[in-house]
C-alpha cells in the first residue's frame, strides 16, 4: 500500500500506483488535523528536522536521523495531499 512512495526505487510509473492512495492521504489529513495531530507532528518535526547532530557523529547515527526526517517528511506529503 505504502510502496508508490518509492516507486522510483523499483521501476513502477505513475500509473502503477496504488489505486488506495488517495484513501491513504486523506487518512492522514485527517489524523494530523486535529489539534493532538498538530501537536504530535510538530513535535516529530523537532526531534528530526530542527534536529542538528556534532560532527564527531558515526555515520549509523547519521543515517538514522536521516531515515526519521525521510519519515517525517513524507507525513507531512501525504497530509498535504489529502488536504487537496
């Protein structure tokens, strides 16, 4: 259900996507709309992107905050579209 946010990875075009998607992003514009859903995400912004790391940091950690602001990220691009 997810993969269309990595379709680049595998090869599949637009057209391949999962008819369920538009179901999905209205999903999660409606679960971060609410003010708990506001709060929430906002606080998944700060522990990623307003996150800055030394830079004596390993290469895992690095990675890893990396992956979360990926995550986050993409919430906030399926919020977006379910909103329109």
């Amino acid at each position: 259900m997810f993969e269309s946010g990595w379709s680049w990875i595998n090869g599949t075009s637009e057209e391949e996507k999962n008819p369920d998607e538009k179901d999905v992003t209205v999903s999660f514009a409606r679960c971060f709309s609410s003010r708990d859903g506001e709060k929430a995400l906002s606080y998944l912004k700060s522990i990623t992107s307003g996150r800055c790391l030394s830079p004596e940091v390993n290469a895992e950690v690095l990675r890893h905050l990396e992956g979360q602001r990926c995550l986050v990220s993409h919430i906030s691009m399926l919020i977006e579209k379910g909103k329109s």
